[in-house]
C-alpha cells in the first residue's frame, strides 16, 4: 500500500496542541473516539447530538487514515471506538424510528466506558513512545542538502566473501550546505532514498536489536530537514569535512539530526554504510546486502572479532577520504567538486565507529581531529594518536564495562596533542545517534536529556571542538564543553 508521509509541519501541529505525536488526522479520530465514549454522560438532550457528530467525526479520519496508511498505534483506538460505537448509536436510531428507548444503568454503563477511554488512551501513548521522528531544524546559516554516492575500492578485495573477485564497495551519504531552498520543497526520505528502502533499513535495524518491525514502522515515514541534490551554497569556499562511521549493525543515516546540524554550519558530512556489518546495505542496482556479523557469545572471541571489523571499517574510512579529495580535486566530477577542503579533515564514530575512527586517524594522518561518541577502543591502546582527540562518553553507572573508561583514558594520555573526554550526565549510549528522536523515552535506552535536547548537546559540543580544531577558531574550547557535563582534559606529557 502507497502511505503518505505525515510531514514535520503537521506532527508539530499536534505536539503544540497536545504534546502527542501524532498528525492532526489521527489526533481527531482520538477527539472523536473519546467524545463517543463521554455523550453516554451528557446530558439527555445534548447525547444525540454528539454522538452523530462524533461518530461522523470518527468514520470520516478512519477512512482517509486507511487510505493515506494507518499506523498501528491507531489501532487501540477504533478498537475502543468500535466497542462504544453500537451502544451510543443505538439508543438515537431507536429514538427516531420511535422506538422504546433502553438505556443501561450508570453503574452496569460505567466498568465498559471506563475500558473503552483506557483502550482509546493506548493510541496516543503508544504514539508518544514510538512516534514518527521530527528532527530538529538546524541552527545553522545554510540550508541543507544531501545524495547518496557509492563507491567500489578496486584495490581492496571483499573480505566477507568468497568471491576472488569481489571488491570492497561502499555507500556514503553526504550532507552539504545548499543554496536557498524553495518553499515547499519535498525533504529528504529518512534512513533511504526512497520508503521502499527505508523500510527495508528499519525492519533491518528492528531485527538487529530484537524488536518487531511494527514498533518503529513511524520511523520510515519521517522526513528530515535536507533535500536531496540540492544545489550547493554559492561562494566558491571549500568546506571542510567530517567522515561519520555508524554504531555496529548501524546505517549511514542513524546520526542524521547531527550530520544535518553540522552541514548548516559549513561543514560537509560523509557518512558510510559498511556492507556486511551495517545492517541492511541497499546498493545502487537494488540488491541489499545484510549484516554477517553477530556477537559470539564469547567476550575474549568478540574483543578479537571486533578488531577485525574495525580494521576494516578504518580501511572504507580511508579510501572514502581518498575519494572526497579525488572529489575537491575535481578528478571526480558532482556537485560538489572543487568545494572540499581535505586539509581539514575529521574523523568520527559511535560505538564500534568510534573505535573504527581513533583506529583510521592512528593508521592515516589526512585526519586532522578525531571524535568518538561512545566507542570502546578496540585494537591496539599502545600506539599514539596525533591528532587533537573528543571523546563524549555517557554516564558512568553500575552496567558499564568497567574497562572501558581505563582503556579510554589510556588512548587519551597517550596522544602526542590535547584530547578531551567529556562525560554527559543523563546520557546513555544511544543518546549519540537518533534513537531519542524516536525510541520509547526509558532513561536506560536513549538516556534522560530529552527528544530536544540530545540532539542539541551531541551536536553542541562537537561543534564547538570542530570550529576550534578545523577552522582555528579562538575562544575557551575546554569552558565550553566543561557547560555539558566532566570534563577530563589530557595534555601531551600530563593529565588532568
């Protein structure tokens, strides 16, 4: 079935009105359903009247929601409705066939209406918990857009599979600053270039963590703040470039909020799909590829895996920088040749792509900062970094792999510049990426911050570092991050 993509504007209609989730399509049939549970209460005159008008209310959004593509939230909801529906309908067509009228006594009429209001609210909470994403406009001067590239290393076979003659591809999303965009101008699909790939990404991501499709079936129906293809902001400067490795079993667009906030402020974000670990890879001739990578069980077996995957990951962000300077050198033509700076290079990761991030800059001194969100850092701890480093780790509670703040600490010491790990409080592992945006609001699973400030503070405080280290901005770097949370700051030779 074709399904309309409910748009930010009209979710955020509906938050102003009643702080739900939901489109004002669905927030009516909510109105309607409740109102034909309360005209059992009114008053005997005004019962007929809004009951009609609910119940007219009620079939009329059900129907335009079964066309335009109802969401299982809304199910609860005509469930209690269709209940209600006889009861309230009955006693009004009696009356005007002139019929004796039977009304149930208060206290018989009371136990159903009070399961039909609880069956009705479960729509709207379960749209609270598992809404359709709004991502947050960005703050930046420049509009944004993005596209998709793919690239295929011919240097590198595939790892991953048996083919000799295979060789390493990669999907890379880019988001840049753009020129003005016309009002009106259809946004970005999230997590794909169309919904049909959108959907394959999200059961894909749903199945990786062990949750039913249906649960974040909003989530391909949100639109971001980019557009893609659009034409890249004038002025002829060159931006400079941040390379983006997602989580393990993680997608290209899962920081998409972050990346977009940081093409508004100037700078071009290069995100990858890593086939074989992402968990659903749709390649440009339409074949998908799925994630062959699984924990053992086993932790010495996984901390020797991981350095593998990593190792392989740091490779695709090498040869995906390669690319971008054949790209600014104009030996690749796009749209955005001759406008990438790759003497200001970043490299970055959550999770197992933080890891993958601090390996690539050890391994390839092009990167000229590193930021990992959350990674625990696999491989070698021994070897130096280079370059000016930012950690942003979430709070230290009982649950956390007691090695890994030592192990962190100890690739931040060793650096031969100043690094930074900042900790967050309320931050919990997923509050790096966009699960707040759309993940049941659990302290434990997205952290305590918020849908509106998650975003802000990842992005914040990345900013800030990227400004001072890349564009050699003046200011107090260490008293705008110590504003987020602890701040540990790590000087060559020293540490505090």
């Amino acid at each position: 079935m074709w399904h309309r993509v409910p748009s930010p504007e009209d979710v955020r209609v509906t938050e102003i009105i009643a702080g739900l989730y939901m489109s004002p399509l669905e927030f009516l049939a909510v109105l309607g359903a409740v109102a034909l549970v309360v005209a059992r209460w009114l008053p005997p005159a005004a019962r007929p009247r809004v009951t009609i008008a609910a119940g007219a209310v009620l079939v009329l959004s059900a129907i335009v929601l079964s066309v335009v593509g109802i969401r299982w939230q809304m199910l609860p909801v005509l469930a209690g409705a269709a209940v209600a529906l006889p009861f309230g309908l009955s006693p009004v067509l009696r009356r005007r066939a002139g019929r004796p009228v039977w009304r149930a006594r208060w206290w018989l009429a009371l136990p159903g209406s009070v399961a039909c209001v609880g069956l009705i609210a479960v729509g709207p909470v379960a749209a609270w918990a598992f809404p359709v994403p709004v991502f947050p406009e960005p703050s930046g001067r420049f509009p944004v857009g993005t596209r998709v590239v793919q690239w295929t290393d011919p240097h590198r076979p595939e790892s991953f599979t048996a083919d000799p003659h295979d060789r390493r591809t990669v999907v890379v999303q880019l988001w840049y600053p753009a020129k003005k965009i016309r009002a009106g101008a259809q946004r970005a699909q999230y997590l794909g270039r169309t919904e049909r790939e959108a959907r394959t990404v999200s059961d894909a991501l749903a199945r990786e963590v062990g949750l039913p499709g249906f649960l974040v079936d909003g989530v391909p129906r949100a639109r971001t703040r980019s557009v893609f293809d659009a034409p890249v902001a004038g002025g002829g400067g060159r931006f400079p470039i941040v390379l983006f490795s997602p989580g393990s079993g993680g997608v290209r667009t899962q920081n998409t909020a972050w990346a977009e906030e940081l093409a508004s402020h100037g700078y071009v974000v290069a995100a990858l799909d890593h086939p074989y670990d992402s968990a659903a890879v749709v390649l440009a001739d339409g074949r998908t590829i799925h994630a062959k990578i699984a924990s053992s069980g086993d932790r010495a077996r996984d901390d020797e895996l991981a350095v593998g995957w990593t190792a392989v990951r740091a490779a695709d962000l090498s040869f995906v920088l390669t690319q971008l300077d054949h790209l600014g050198r104009g030996e690749i033509t796009g749209p955005l040749t001759g406008r990438l700076d790759t003497g200001r290079v970043a490299v970055t990761g959550h999770s197992m792509g933080g890891a993958a991030a601090l390996r690539a800059a050890r391994q390839d001194r092009r990167f000229d900062a590193v930021i990992d969100l959350d990674g625990y850092p696999h491989g070698p701890a021994s070897t130096p970094l280079h370059q000016p480093t930012l950690a942003l780790t979430q709070a230290v509670t009982p649950a956390t792999d007691p090695r890994y703040l030592p192990r962190l600490t100890k690739v931040l010491r060793l650096n031969t510049t100043t690094s930074y790990r900042l900790t967050i409080p309320g931050a919990a592992h997923l509050t790096f990426m966009d699960g707040p945006l759309y993940l049941p609001p659990v302290p434990s699973i997205v952290g305590s911050l918020g849908r509106t400030r998650s975003p802000h503070v990842v992005a914040a405080t990345t900013l800030a570092f990227l400004d001072t280290i890349l564009r050699r901005e003046p200011g107090d770097l260490a008293g705008v991050l110590s504003a987020y949370g602890d701040l540990s700051v790590h000087h060559p030779g020293n540490s505090r």
